[in-house]
C-alpha cells in the first residue's frame, strides 16, 4: 500500500510531481469527454469535418489525460513517490503517453489546414470532407509510429512524475544511454516544429484576413461590420486553439531545454510543467465552448441551445415535409429541386425564412450539414467550388452566393 508516508514523496517536488498530474489530469478528462459527448450525440456535429477533427483531438487527449492522472501510479514500486507499479505497467502506461502526447498536437497541424483551407483558400464541406482522412491519418500515424517504436527499442521506464522515455539504472536490459536523442526526435523536436508550422499558419490566416478586411470598404459600414465581425471570430477561434498547445507546451520545452543545457531546472519550472502539460483537454474545452458563449453575451442565446437545437432542427426540417400537401411538390425552374427541398433546405434552427434564395438555403442547409445532393443541376454542384474572394455582394446581394467565412462560422457555433 502507497501513501504520502512513502520517504519518496518527503521530498516536495517529488510529492508535486506525483499529485499535481492527478488534479490537473482528471481536469483535462472531463474536459475531453465533454467535447467527445457533444461531437457524438449530435448528427449534424458528427458529419462536420470540424467537429470529427476536434473528436480525434479530444479522444487522444482523452488517453494522454488518463495517463496524466494515473502519474507516478504505474512506475515500479519503490522507483517515485507514490509509486505501486510494475516494468509492465510503465511499459504500457509509456506506450499510450508517447503515443496520445504526439498525436493530440498533431490534429493541431490538421486543424491549422483545415483553417487554412476554408479560410484563405475558400473551400467549403463537401470539398474538405474528401480529404479529411489524410488530416486523420497524420496524426494517428505519428502517435502509433512513435509509440511502438519506443516499445521495440524498450524506451519506457520511470521518468520521474510519469512512464515515458527514460533510463533505467536498475534495468541494464532497459537502460538506454541513447534515451536523449530519442525524447528529442519522438516528441520535442516535433513539437516544437509543429509550434512553428502553426505559427506560420496563423500569419497567413492573419493577413489574408486583413486583405479581405480591406475589400470591405467598398460596401456600407454595417455591412462590412458584419462581415469583419465574423471574420474576426473565425480567425480568433483559430489562434485560441493553437494558444491551447502553446500554455500547454511552454513549461515542457523551457524544462527540456534546460536539460538539453545540462542545467538543472529551478522546482517552480518543474511543478509549473508537470501542472499545465495536462491541461490540453480542458483549454480545448474552453475555446471550444468560446463561440457559443459570446452568443450569450452578445446575442442573449442560452448555452443550452447547443445541446437540443439540432433535434429541433431535424424535427422541423421533418414536419416542414409531411406537412406539404401534394399539389405544392412542383419544381422550381432552374433550380434543380422540389419546392418541398427548398422549403426544407429554409429551416434554421427551427424556423423558416422565406426571403432567402433558395439556392444559397439549400447549399447551406444540406451541404453544410454533410448530406449527399442528389440534384443535378450544374450551377448547384459548382457552388461549393466556386467562391472567390469579394463575390458576396452587399447585404447578401450580387451572386446571391455563400462565401465559406459564414458557412465556417455556423459549423464553429454548430
């Protein structure tokens, strides 16, 4: 039986070491699990590219988080404080926590394109939807990769508040005197290339917003308020998410790079570090919930509208149907669908607007949600690959067309 009793854990940065991970760890759980359950309750959530980006992020936190938590737990008994493990559990406890710490930050990479790719270069759902298995693919490549090769090579043992790649004095079959090197090209040496990658991708995003911005002096002030308002919310969303890796990663690479100096880092670098390297899940969890809680300040939307609007939505785009009569079902010239499509393809968030052109409703509200156009119509195919910068017209007039910023900004508060 362990206990604070332990002489291991008279030592207070050790007794830090092995505490503060289990706080912040089950923090971060929670946090995960929260994203995890409303990504998946929710149809409309799980046929976003988005939102299935942000899941995979939050399931490999979600085992980074449990490792976090289970701390000093798995190491073999007598090797920390707290301890009560075996070689068996440190291998295995190492192999998820090299696995999760490198795949979590790279869906950031995912995510950054992603970004990229609606934003600057103006794509919509259905188009990055065809590649969304290579934004997956990446990371979870990186993390299993890595992670059964420090398995091969016998990597995991105790690293002092958690199994992970380390030497083993006590274990000259375990002892790797190479252990350096490989925590550099297995986790920090890709972190911190992915901390610059993103970087450079929040200055892209950056100033191609600013250009737009730009652009909008041509039209009337409100309207080109709104649109630098919506701009503005989507870059910030991008920034907050790789602002989370960042607080996450700060104190990890200021305590390696100390190492990597031959220094010994000061206790306050060392708790601040082991404190906040869990903290992924929950800072995702915050920016995440961002969107939907400045709605509440600004518009009034209650928080919980997020958690039953979409049963609302399909309720309504279902009575909106059956209650058609049969004479009403005539099609519209030129637009490729049923007046009962388009009166479907109207309905947000419960309610119908009958103002709006029912080829940007429909684009909207069915390919936006994920769904399969079954229409033929040439000009309606095209819509989702055609958006140039400056072609929405004043006040939603012009081409009558939908740039990616708004459909972005309804999958962002979906």
């Amino acid at each position: 039986m362990v206990s604070l009793s332990d002489p291991k854990c008279q030592i207070t940065t050790l007794k830090a070491m092995a505490i503060a991970p289990k706080i912040t760890g089950i923090i971060s759980l929670i946090s995960s699990t929260f994203i995890i359950r409303h990504v998946l309750r929710d149809r409309k959530r799980r046929s976003l590219t988005y939102h299935r980006l942000l899941l995979g992020m939050s399931i490999s936190d979600f085992v980074g988080s449990l490792m976090c938590f289970l701390s000093t737990w798995p190491i073999p008994r007598g090797e920390a404080c707290l301890a009560a493990g075996t070689t068996m559990t440190c291998t295995a406890q190492g192999f998820f926590n090299q696995t999760a710490a490198l795949c979590t930050p790279t869906y950031n990479i995912s995510l950054a394109i992603y970004y990229i790719l609606v934003i600057v270069k103006g794509w919509k759902e259905n188009r990055v939807s065809k590649i969304e298995k290579y934004l997956h693919a990446l990371p979870i490549a990186a993390g299993f990769g890595t992670g059964f090769a420090g398995l091969a090579l016998k990597l995991y043992n105790g690293a002092g508040w958690i199994c992970w790649i380390a030497p083993s004095p006590n274990n000259p079959e375990r002892n790797n005197p190479n252990y350096g090197i490989f925590r550099l090209a297995f986790l920090y040496a890709d972190a911190w290339a992915i901390i610059i990658f993103l970087a450079v991708c929040m200055c892209i995003i950056y100033f191609h917003v600013l250009k737009q911005e730009k652009k909008l002096d041509k039209y009337t002030a409100s309207y080109a308020q709104k649109k630098r308002k919506q701009s503005k919310k989507i870059r910030n969303q991008a920034f907050l998410y790789v602002g989370c890796m960042y607080m996450t990663w700060i104190f990890g690479s200021v305590f390696r790079f100390m190492q990597f100096a031959g220094k010994t880092p000061p206790t306050y670098i060392i708790v601040l570090f082991v404190t906040f390297f869990p903290l992924q899940g929950f800072f995702n969890l915050v920016v995440y919930m961002f969107p939907r809680i400045l709605r509440y300040f600004e518009e009034g939307v209650p928080l919980t509208q997020s958690f039953a609007r979409r049963s609302s939505f399909f309720s309504s785009v279902k009575n909106s149907i059956s209650k058609k009569r049969p004479s009403q079902k005539s099609t519209h010239v030129g637009s490729g669908f049923s007046q009962e499509e388009s009166s479907a393809a109207y309905v947000s968030e419960g309610k119908v607007d009958e103002k709006r052109n029912p080829r940007v409703s429909f684009s909207e509200g069915i390919v936006a949600d994920g769904e399969k156009d079954d229409c033929n119509n040439e000009d309606v195919a095209n819509e989702d690959n055609t958006i140039e910068e400056g072609t929405t017209g004043e006040d939603g007039k012009g081409d009558g067309e939908k740039d990616a910023i708004d459909e972005l900004e309804r999958i962002v508060e979906a």
